[in-house]
C-alpha cells in the first residue's frame, strides 16, 4: 500500500476519526447505539454514502462550477441517502424501523458533506475512494464499539438481534453474560451514550499521552551524538 494512501487511512482511523477526534455526526452516534447492531446498521449505511459520494464528487469535480458545489455535494449525498433508506425498508424492515428518522438524517452528517468539500473535490478518484472508506470505517467503529459497550453494561447482551441485520444464521453471534434486568440502566439511556463517549475519547488521549510520555523518555535516555 502507497504511504499516501496509509496516511489516509491512520487519519481516518486514529488521527482525525470523525468520531472521537472531529466530534461530528454526533447526533445518530449518541442516539441509536444502544446495541451493537444498531450501531453496525448505521454504520454501514454512513459507510456506503460516504464512499460513494467522494467518488462521485471526485469524479465531477472538473465539471462542477464553484458557485454551485455546494448544493451539488447536498443532492449527491441526498440521492444515495434515499436509496439506502429505501432498501433499508424493503431489506431490513425491523432494523429500519429501529433506526428510525436518522437514517435519513445521514443527509446532515457534516462528516460526509465535509469530506466532499475538503478533500474529494480537489483529490483524484482512487485518493477519494481511500479516504471515504477510511472515514467511513472509523466512524462505523466508533459506532459499534460504543453500541457493544452500552449493550453489555446496560443489557448484558452482545450482538442482541443480530439476524435483523445479518439474517436468520446471526443468531448464532448472540451472546447473553447477564440475566434479563439486571444491567445498568444508565448504559442505554441517552446520558449513558454521552459518558461512553466521553470514556472513549479518553481513552484515545491517554493513550497518546503515553505514547507521547514514552517517545520523550526514550529520547532522553538515549541522545543523538552531537
């Protein structure tokens, strides 16, 4: 893989997630991550919408006057939302009806309008196809990893309704480590997905800090030769 294109992805998963370091979408992220199957459902979809219109912006980029990009990226973005949310309800019946309203709301995620402006409309297709999908899965892990974590805290459940999604064989991926009524409350209502939230970007700081920590310690202990 081209260093350009690693860089890509080390932004889209770690650097600058739209999750946890750009802070955006927050909205879908905080609202429907009660599972991890809520939050795989939304992700995938983002995931797709994200992809598809850094191609489609790349590709019209030398075409589309300056004036007018901007409600371009909005119809653009808007057009694959409407598909998604169509196939959703034709496919995925039950998980579309848990999703509810922010699967069309993906139109606003100023993650995927912001990536058509800054970065697909002035790069060439195969740079924008790397940056959707790096974009578009580091957001997709924020999701699933938040979901998981207020599932298990507040259902003590994991991957709960899977087949919704996967199909009748994900039933297998459901794993139950508490009895009903017995998880945390607090987990699955809404102050409990801003406090997952604030413990992941936490954690990603620690741990930056220590990297931070240990570069400077081995540096000291180590000197270039004058």
């Amino acid at each position: 893989m081209k260093s350009g294109n690693l860089e890509i992805w080390r932004q889209g998963l770690w650097d600058n997630n739209p999750g946890l370091v750009q802070l955006l979408g927050l909205c879908p992220l905080l609202a429907v991550t009660g599972t991890a199957v809520n939050g795989l459902g939304l992700g995938l979809a983002t995931l797709f919408v994200l992809v598809i219109s850094n191609l489609a912006v790349s590709a019209m980029r030398g075409v589309i006057r300056p004036e007018i990009r901007i409600p371009v990226f909005v119809l653009v973005i808007a057009t694959l939302v409407t598909v998604v949310d169509l196939v959703m309800q034709a496919w995925f019946s039950s998980l579309s009806q848990t999703l509810g309203i922010f699967i069309p709301l993906i139109v606003t995620n100023c993650t995927i309008l912001g990536r058509a402006e800054a970065f697909a409309s002035r790069r060439p297709i195969g740079d924008a196809l790397v940056d959707g999908l790096a974009q578009g899965t580091g957001f997709a892990a924020v999701l699933i990893v938040l979901g998981a974590g207020r599932e298990l805290i507040g259902h003590g459940t994991l991957m709960a309704d899977a087949h919704l999604l996967l199909g009748d064989w994900a039933h297998t991926l459901e794993i139950t480590f508490l009895p009903q009524q017995t998880g945390l409350l607090l987990a699955v209502l809404p102050p409990g997905a801003f406090i997952g939230l604030g413990l992941m970007v936490a954690a990603r700081n620690r741990i930056i800090r220590s990297r931070a920590e240990r570069t400077e310690a081995a540096a000291q202990t180590h000197p270039q030769a004058a």
